[in-house]
C-alpha cells in the first residue's frame, strides 16, 4: 500500500506536469503556423490536412492529422522556364504521403488561382494538376521576365492548399528560351513577417535571359489577398541579401572612423541603385563599393544637438538602402557600436632614452575603430603592437633627452583619450656609478655589495658579472632600492679559479687591531641593467673614470667567543666584509643555549672589524649559559663556533707568553739588570772615599 506521502508526491508531480503544460499552452499559438512541417515540429500542435491549419491537440477534429513533422506530405513545383504563346501547366507534385492525403484530394473538387484567373485542377497520381495558360506578348510589354503567383484550392474553393516553401507560390515566365542559367546574376527569396508573405527578385544586366530585373510581391499570408506596396523601403529578410560582417564592430562616437560592410551579392544589388548605409542610427558618408560584396564609408559626426560628453555607448543595426527607386533595405543581425574610449592605467612609467619600452594601456573600448596612435607628450610616438578591447600595448620610441610627457591614444586620427589621473611616462637617462666605490666580496659568495649612482629606478633587473682571468663570468642578481641605491650579491666563486690560491687556515685570531683583510685578487666587473623590452645598458662611472674592479677576499675564519655579561664578542680574522659595507642585516648572529643547539635567540650586531664581531641579545639570556653562536655572513657563508672547554693552567696560552711580548720583557728585564749594576757599583765608589774607619759625623766634630 502506498503511504500518504507517497500518494502526496505523486500528486504533487502530476499537478507540476500539468501546470507546465499549461504554461507551454498559453505562450504557443498554434494558429500562427502556416505550413505542415513548421506546426508539426511544435509539440503541442498538429496539422489538420483537410483544413489547412494548425491547432492544439486538445482541438483535433477528423482523422487527417499529422502529429510529427515526418508525416507531412512533401510538394514539389516544376518551375520550368514558361515562354511567351506556350502553354503552361501548374503541377504540384506529392510525395511522402503518409495519411493518404491525395486520396482525399481525388474526392473533393481543386481550383487553381493562376494570377489573373481560376483554373480547373485534378489529381493525377501523385500530381496536382493545373488546366494550362497561355500568356502572350502583351504579358511582357514591360520585362522580359514576369513572375506570377499561382497557388490551389480545394474542397469548392474554401481550403488553400499551404506549401512549406512560400517561393514555389511564385512561378517565373520568360518571353523566349533561356535554358538552364536562367537565374545566373539573381538574388531571389522569399519569407514570411508580421502575417505578410514576401518575395523578391532582383537580377543584374548580366543576366542572359532578362537583364537588369527587379520584382517584389506582398500579400496576406491568411488569404493571399495583395496589398498595396509601401513607398518606404522594403526590408529584405534574405540569406543571399545581407549583411555579412562589418569592420571594425564599433566605432568612436566623435566620427571619423572607415567603416566596412560586406553584403551578400552586393554587386548585383547595388547595379543602377544609390546606397546609403547608416550604422547605430549615425549616417555614414560617402558609401562606394570596393569590390563586389564590401561597402566603405565614413561614419559622420554627431549632430550638434548630441551632448559633447558621452558617458554611454550607442549600438545599433547596420542598414544598407537601395533606392531611390524600388527602394529596399538589409538590415544587419548585429550591432554596431560608438563608443568614448577610456584610459584607466599606463605602465611601466619610465624608460630608458633608446626606447623599446613596452607600455601598457590599460581601459575601456581600446579595440575602437581601424588604428589607433599612442603618443608620449607632444610627439613621441609610441608603436601599437597589440590591441584588445581593455589593452594597448606598444613600444616607445627613442629620444635624445631626458622628459616626460602625459600619455594619449588617438583613434582613428581623431578622438584623443588620456587616463582621468593624466599619467605620464617619462624618459629617464642611462644609469651612472659613483666614482670610487668599493666593490667587494669573498670567496663562498652571498654578500651584500651596496652600488651608488642614479637612474636606477626605471630598470626592471640588474646583473653584477664578475669575469675570471680563466675566461670563466659568473652573474648574479641585484635589488633596487631606489633610483640612486641598489644592491647586488657577490658571486659564490671555487679556490681553483682564482689566480692566487693563498687561503689561509689558520683558525688562531691574531690580535692585530691594524691587520687588514686578505686580498686574493681583483677581477673585471660589469653590470647589466635591464629595461622592459630587453634593452641592457652598462653603467660606468661618469666624468670618464675607470670602471671599479671587484676585490675579492678571503672568507672569514671564526676561532672563539667570549663574553663579559652584556655582550658577546666573536673572534677571528677577515670578519669585516660583509657588514662594515653595507648598513644592513648582512651579519647575522644567533646564541645557541641548550645542547642540541635547537633553541637560539638573535643577538643585535653592534661593530664589526677585522678580527671581532660584537653583538648585544635581543632578549634577556644568560651569556654564561651560551654554548654556541650562529653566524651568517650574507646569504651563503654560515659557521656554527662552539665555546671552549676552560683547560689546566699550563696549556693557557697568556698574553705574556705570546711572542712579541716576550721580547719586550726580556728588553725590559735586561735594562734593568743594567740600571741595578750601575747603581751599585757608584755606591762602591762613594763608600771607598769616606769609609776610612772613622764616622762621618766625627770628620765634622773640631779639635
């Protein structure tokens, strides 16, 4: 048993189906299809091929119904050529007759309407035929060619029989034999609109058979009763009658812009007719035909009623008119736009003086019209290279001097648009060094070498090359700072490279404030500033100085660290590069206090020289309770220096032992061995001359 939610679900699906139909029901209007095959296609009609006509389903009424588009019978016209004195049968032939539609027809009477007059008719197999006519040289007193509508009545003259084809209603006569390429050089077509069925035909004067040929028929599509022809063009719904592409698609609003359309067989409609083409509701002037198919103009400017400020686009259809005769019109299926193109960014904003900068526009409607022309200031011309519909990009131009100017594109050589900031780009002049500024490094590489000049700012990417007397170059990266400041790494060079391969090991610090770093060579330097678009400029010092070499040094050896309670001091030799040059976090000192060194704190570098490092921790920690420090030099030199065991008293190495203070002391020790020797012996002399057994004083005493 089904339970109430089941019950309610299927309820409520059925009432869903139901609604939906009702709703596909009153937006379908079955009565408005007009042949077998474009109701039977509809799901909801059907095709009544005894009343002519499309119902709803709902409505069905005797057993002549034709549900599905297959089962529609197919008529076929045999449109020979007609000539002049010759009689003429009308036949239709049926096929696909799937309802025994022309068993019906072979029981009702049919009555042909053959323009001027009604005509018996009869079934004949599978043919619908029509009493023959004859139509003499007074039907051709005006063309070669005419074109009459013909069509077939049943059932006492109440019931038009309906063709899928609205063309084969029209049959054409010819007033002498034109053979098979009877219609070479035309343009025909026919369809159905606002309940009017049209047809038209137009033939150009190299058309064998009539020559210059132009017809157009309009009737009711009910009754197929004429009406009057209207004095304003026709609008021709033709797919061998329309128009095709146009370009450019849209177009500045101010004007200007060569505009072409391509028409389908433009050439045989355009023969003895003035064009005039109008795009969005704007004229274009000045229409001439390029070739067979392709319209040129020029799209006017607005109106002086039209606001100057546009902030909008306009769009609208393209229509092309013939006249002033017999006038007809195409319009497009397309829109055509005018539009104010807008700026919003530019980059880069600098470049250096030879050009080649690739600068992007960035906006609105950039892909307007046929050409654009980007402009730096007054008249330095950027190149377009690509556009789209939000970017321009182009390639600037080179200039003697130093200037900016604001940036603009001007379409079409008319409408000039810059961004609402009015940004500008400028050209700056090639970088220069500083004279006499060191260039240094060591040997495992990664420090910071600081670079001072100007004119760094426009550069995308600097290289510092270093060349090796071996022929070897090694390149490394550089940041900009700003325009007069920038700072590169030194390159990570091998020993056996290097012209002199004196590296010291000693890892004993010398105590010598005045020693200096050791020096393994200098070697030729270049740098490579690099612009956006590929251009590389090598700067040099100004003023005609020599470019700097690069010293390379020795790395840094690292012995011992020793502490006084505020700070810790590292000891070694050749600690001076690195830090001393540039003002940076180029050293780097980390304090390691438990044993698997796995917990540190940074310590606040303070002073750097040749043999020490000192530096203060950032945060409270016990000094003592260091074991190891950390020390980074740049981005590649890294040592780990353990603190060292305290050992017996007579391995401790003490100043006085140290081998030039020994010499002093011996010096010492023996001046004043000299200096004891001599005072003692003038002492000698002195107690010689008074020592004669008798006091002093008693020398003095009178007799």
């Amino acid at each position: 048993m089904f339970s109430n939610f089941t019950i309610f679900v299927v309820f409520l699906c059925i009432s869903r189906h139901a609604y939906a139909s009702e709703s596909a029901k009153s937006t379908i209007d079955c009565t408005e299809y007009r042949s077998c095959t474009k109701c039977a296609n509809e799901t909801l009609c059907s095709w009544s091929l005894e009343h002519q006509n499309c119902v709803q389903q709902e409505e069905l009424w005797g057993n002549m119904m034709v549900h599905v588009e297959t089962d529609c019978p197919q008529f076929t016209v045999a449109k020979l050529s007609w000539l002049k004195d010759a009689s003429y049968t009308y036949t239709l032939t049926v096929s696909n007759d799937k309802k025994d539609f022309m068993a019906y027809l072979r029981r009702v009477t049919i009555a042909c309407s053959l323009q001027t007059g009604y005509f018996k008719g009869r079934v004949d197999q599978n043919d619908i035929k029509c009493d023959g006519i004859r139509r003499t040289q007074a039907d051709f007193m005006l063309n070669k060619q005419m074109i009459f509508f013909y069509y077939v009545k049943f059932n006492n003259n109440s019931v038009i029989l309906r063709l899928d084809n609205d063309s084969d209603y029209y049959v054409p006569h010819y007033n002498h034999e034109c053979g098979v390429k009877r219609d070479d050089d035309c343009v025909t077509c026919s369809w159905t609109a606002d309940g009017y069925i049209n047809y038209f035909k137009r033939c150009s004067s190299a058309n064998r058979c009539s020559g210059l040929y132009q017809f157009y028929d309009r009737r009711y599509a009910q009754n197929f009763t004429t009406t009057p022809t209207a004095a304003a063009a026709v609008p021709l719904q033709c797919a061998n009658a329309s128009v095709q592409s146009v370009e450019p698609i849209s177009a500045p609003w101010t004007g200007g812009t060569v505009v072409r359309v391509t028409v389908k067989n433009h050439r045989i409609l355009t023969e003895k007719k003035s064009v005039v083409v109008t795009v969005a509701g704007r004229e274009c002037a000045g229409p001439k035909s390029v070739d067979n198919d392709t319209i040129a103009c020029t799209v006017s400017p607005p109106p002086r009623e039209e606001p100057k400020a546009v902030t909008g686009i306009a769009k609208g259809s393209i229509v092309v008119e013939y006249g002033p005769w017999q006038k007809f019109s195409i319009v497009s299926t397309f829109t055509f736009k005018l539009v104010k193109p807008r700026l919003t960014d530019v980059s880069p904003t600098c470049g250096p003086l030879s050009g080649g900068t690739p600068l992007t526009i960035a906006g609105e409607y950039l892909d307007t019209g046929n050409a654009v022309r980007v402009v730096v200031g007054n008249d330095t011309t950027c190149t377009a290279v690509v556009r789209s519909p939000d970017r321009i990009s182009c390639l600037t131009g080179a200039v003697e001097t130093p200037t900016d100017g604001v940036v603009k594109v001007v379409f079409d050589g008319g409408l000039s648009a810059q961004a609402a900031n009015r940004q500008s780009f400028a050209y700056t002049g090639n970088p220069v060094l500083d004279a006499s500024q060191p260039f240094a490094g060591i040997v495992s590489g990664g420090t910071a070498i600081p670079v001072r000049g100007r004119h760094f700012s426009c550069a995308r990417n600097t290289t510092m090359v270093v060349h090796l007397h071996n022929g070897t170059v090694h390149r490394t990266g550089c940041q900009i700072h700003n325009d007069t400041f920038m700072v590169c790494r030194s390159p990570t060079l091998s020993v056996d490279d290097l012209p002199t391969r004196h590296v010291h090991t000693t890892t004993i610090a010398a105590d010598n404030d005045d020693a200096e770093a050791i020096l393994l060579g200098t070697l030729k330097l270049e740098l490579d500033v690099g612009y956006d678009g590929g251009s590389i400029v090598k700067p040099r010092p100004g003023h005609g100085d020599p470019m700097p070499r690069y010293h390379l040094y020795a790395d840094p050896v690292l012995d011992d660290f020793a502490t006084d309670g505020l700070a810790i001091t590292v000891i070694g030799r050749n600690l001076d590069w690195g830090y001393a040059q540039y003002q940076g976090d180029d050293t780097v000192v980390r304090l390691l206090v438990n044993d698997n060194l796995a917990v540190s704190t940074t310590c606040d570098v303070t002073s750097v020289d040749w043999h020490r490092i000192v530096c203060v921790p950032k945060s409270e920690v016990n000094l003592d309770a260091v074991i190891a420090v950390d020390v980074t030099f740049g981005v590649s030199f890294r040592r780990v220096v353990h603190r060292k065991p305290a050992g017996p008293v007579d391995d401790i190495q003490h100043p006085w032992t140290d081998g030039s203070t020994t010499v002093v002391v011996a010096v010492l020790a023996a001046l004043l061995l000299c200096c004891a020797c001599l005072v003692q012996s003038y002492g000698r002399k002195i107690r010689n001359r008074y020592n004669c057994g008798t006091p002093l004083f008693e020398l003095q005493t009178p007799e």
